[in-house]
C-alpha cells in the first residue's frame, strides 16, 4: 500500500485524476453490483425450493400443501384458424397463505404457461415470492437456449435481465419488465377466478 502510496504522488495531474476516477468507478460498481448479486441468488434459492416442493407435490399421493389449478385452452387439439396447432396449458401452484385471515390455500407461489404453435413451442414462467410479490419471469421459446430470457425483480423493480447466458443492461429492459407486469397481472386475474366457487 506504501509503495502505490508513493507511486500516486509521481504520477502526474491529469493521469492521477484519470487512475482514481478508474479506481472510484470500479469500486462503485463492485458495492452497487453486490446487493443485487445477493437479491439474484435469494431469488434463484426460492424457485429451486418451490420446484422442489411442486416436484414432491407431484410424486406424493399425500398432500404437502401444494396445489394446482390447470386451464387448457383447446384442449382436443383441433385445428386453429390461421395457425393449425393451438393449444394453451396454464398452471397455477399455490398454497397456504395467513390461515389466521383465511383458512383456504390461495397464495400463489408459480404460475407456467406452455404454448404450443404450429412448429413453435413456448414456456414460460412466473414465480412469488411470501408477500405474493413477482420476483422471477423465465421465458423460453423450443429447444433454443439463446432465446431464454430472464428477469429477476425485488419489491417491484427490475434488478436484472438476462438472454441467454449473457446479462443485460436492466434500463433496456424496462418496456419488456412492464409487459411481464401487464400479464402477470392477467393471470393472477385468471387465478383468482379459478378459485371463486
């Protein structure tokens, strides 16, 4: 530390100011990085916890808590004007919420969508957190790996997007972060009305 001390001094004005501006820049990128590395990670460890629990859900006769609501949209297969294949498979995973307040399961922990399009097949998915908050969107169109999207949110804000394998920059993703929010709220609508007796 001495000797960059030292060093620091013979370096010149406008180069010093350059260095230490570099230096300011990578340090305020590595703290301002961090907290949404940490919020990413929490956010991978819940849907890794709630496939699990969907999983064991699945494989179990014994109920474990979690439920399902499926809604298939043309569903025999028949033929769709103008596309041929068409068909819509929504399922909604939800559980307990404050029993205290109400005795029934109705918080939603996933929703998936798959959609099959002529040759085309999408999925996506849409997970929540405790207080029924969006924290995670994958989309995915056929086998592509390059087509995968990614967005991770925290209290109702976008804190990462990636495509692919590659992150990018949350700012350019803000008009496809608010379609996500549009039709999310669509399908806690559809949720919502599938549990109305």
């Amino acid at each position: 530390m001495r000797l960059f001390s030292m060093w620091c001094l013979h370096v010149a004005g406008p180069t010093r100011r350059i260095l230490f501006g570099f230096i300011f820049l990578s340090f305020a990128t590595v703290v301002s990085a961090q907290p949404d590395d940490r919020r990413v990670e929490s956010i991978r460890r819940l849907s890794t916890q709630i496939n699990e629990q969907i999983a064991e859900s699945e494989r179990v006769e014994e109920s474990n808590g979690i439920y399902c609501n499926e809604l298939v949209i043309n569903k025999g297969d028949k033929s769709w004007p103008a596309v041929g294949i068409y068909r819509v498979v929504t399922k909604f995973h939800y559980t307990f919420g404050d029993r205290e307040k109400d005795p029934y399961p109705n918080r939603l922990l996933k929703i998936s969508v798959t959609t099959n399009r002529s040759d085309r097949q999408e999925y996506e998915e849409y997970f929540f957190n405790g207080a029924g908050q969006l924290v995670f969107y994958f989309e995915k169109e056929s086998e592509d790996a390059q087509s995968e999207r990614r967005f991770y949110f925290a209290s109702g804000r976008l804190v990462r997007q990636m495509t692919g394998a590659r992150t990018i920059d949350s700012n350019s993703g803000r008009a496809l972060a608010k379609q996500v929010a549009t039709r999310t709220l669509a399908l806690r609508k559809m949720f919502s009305a599938s549990l109305e007796n």
